[in-house]
C-alpha cells in the first residue's frame, strides 16, 4: 500500500503540472502529465523493490538504478515528440520539458522522497505561472507569425515595411504568394520588441487601410 501511495501521489502531481499546461492551451495537458507521473512512479518502485526476490540468489549482483535510468532517457525521446517546427519557429520545447521534469518528480515519489517530489511540483507550477504573466524586468523580444492579406494598391508593400519598422518589429523570414483577386497573401516571421503586445499590434493595423486580414499563430 505504501509502493502504492506513492504512485498515486506522483500521478495526482502529474495531473496539478498538466493542468497549468492545459490551461495554456499546450499540447501535452493533464492526461499525459499524469500517465508520465504515474509511469515513472511506477517503474521507480519497480526500480527499486522489483527484483528483492532474487536477493538470496549465489554470486547475485543488482543495481536498483538501471530502471530508473533508462526512464530519463525513454522520457526523452517521449518529449522529443511535442518539439515540431512551425512557419521557421521551435514550438513545444517547454511542453517537453514539463513531461520530461514530471518524470523526474514521478521518480522522487516513487522512491519514497515525497517532500522533493510535491516540492519540485510546486516549484515547477509556481515557475510556469510567474514567468507567464510576463513581468517587465523579464521581458525580451520573441518571435511571432503573421498570415496578412493585402489588398494590391500601389506603394501597399512598401506602407507595410514601413509600418513593421516603425513598430519595431523585425522581419526574420518572409513569404509572398499570390492571393484572390487583388490580393496577396503574406507569411512574415517576425521578432517583436520587448514588451510588445497584441494591443500594439491590433491599433497599427487599424492605420493601415491596405491591410484587410491578419491571422498569428
């Protein structure tokens, strides 16, 4: 009952982990994060209590870490999988190490250190929730896609530059195609400046006439 307790208890800090992700609209939320804590529990106690009846074995040698060391690098690969590029942009590397930490904790529980275990729980849930709400001494410029449709009026394409650059905003990749009638289609990749928020963007838009549709990812 203990052994398990202490799967429950990883599971149960699993799913607190997941539900800060889910609620960020991640793609790894409360259901992966409790299988990871779960699972690594799990395989933590089998790690460690799984093999005591081959103790009185002849010329017996055990190692309770081989287990657990290759759920560090299994985990891994797992994480590996919520890492994709999109439009030139890494997205998913916090989602994968959130799963990745969650299997460490998962082991903490599952080897009997419950106050590290809750303890690196609050510490991770506590780091995601600050860190989100953006403070300013924290702040730096990040990337951002935009999907614009321009109306083809003389000097649009150069009004559109012009704006970026009065914004501060930096083009790191771009792609042009034509759109419907009238129209072309834009994919910018673009780092915005420190601080910069939607707001700003949205009321820049609104200047711009030539502009008629704007899609972030």
């Amino acid at each position: 009952m203990e052994w398990l307790l202490r799967v429950v208890v990883a599971g149960l800090c699993g799913a607190w982990i997941g539900y800060e992700r889910k609620n960020r609209m991640k793609e790894a939320g409360i259901k992966t994060h409790f299988i990871v804590g779960t699972g690594a529990a799990l395989m933590m106690v089998i790690s460690k209590y799984g093999f005591r009846d081959q103790i009185g074995w002849e010329n017996l040698t055990l190692d309770p870490s081989r287990v657990a060391a290759q759920v560090v690098s299994g985990v891994g690969f797992l994480g590996a999988g919520m890492i994709f590029l999109q439009k030139q942009t890494v997205k998913g590397l916090t989602t994968a190490a959130g799963v990745w930490a969650t299997a460490g904790m998962g082991m903490a529980v599952g080897s009997g250190l419950y106050v590290i275990g809750i303890g690196a729980t609050l510490l991770i849930l506590s780091a995601q929730t600050l860190l989100h709400r953006g403070w300013r001494g924290l702040r730096t410029p990040k990337a951002e896609q935009f999907s614009i449709r321009l109306s083809e009026e003389p000097g649009a394409m150069g009004d559109l530059m012009a704006l970026l650059k009065g914004q501060g905003i930096s083009i790191l990749a771009f792609h042009a195609e034509q759109g419907e009638a009238g129209e072309m289609a834009l994919d910018l990749n673009v780092k915005l400046p420190s601080g910069y928020g939607l707001d700003d963007w949205l009321t820049a838009v609104r200047q711009a006439p030539y502009i008629r549709s704007v899609e972030t990812s």
